[in-house]
C-alpha cells in the first residue's frame, strides 16, 4: 500500500508539473484524478484500520453475525454441531 500512496504523490506533483509547464485542460483534469486517488488511498487505509480494531465476545448458547457486507435474518444458519 505504501508504494502505491508513493506512486500515486509523484503523479499528482507530475501532474502540477505538466499544468505549470503547459496550463491547458488535460494536466488540469489528470491534477483532479490524481488527487482524487491520491485522497481515497487514505480514506480506505483508514476504514481498514477500523475494521481491524472490531471485537466480538458472544455467551455460551448465543449467536454471533460479524459481517462486513449485507447480511439479512433469512441468510443466518445455525449449526449447533460446531458450536
């Protein structure tokens, strides 16, 4: 991940570099990609931070559901076997 955070910085500086060098309208929108990229690397390291740190403690005869995704009433199977 931190290769691509580089990777993604030295596009956006190349980016204001190629506006400043010739200010037309295809450096300016690769400023706004590159930045808009460089932006949601972050957010997404972030929320990966935050779906490390969750903890679940469930009681002896109890059922847990830790789900990252969609999860209705009808998809829960339980298999006391396991348990």
């Amino acid at each position: 991940m931190l290769i691509i955070k580089f990777l993604s910085g030295i596009v956006f500086i190349g980016s204001i570099v190629w506006f400043i060098a010739v200010p037309d309208y295809e450096p300016a929108i690769a400023i706004v990609t590159s930045l808009s990229a460089f932006i949601a690397l972050w957010f997404r390291e972030k929320m990966a931070d935050r779906k490390a740190l969750q903890n679940q403690s469930i009681a002896a005869n109890g059922i847990g559901i830790q789900a990252g995704g969609d999860v209705t009433v009808d998809s829960i199977h339980v298999n006391r076997k396991g348990l």
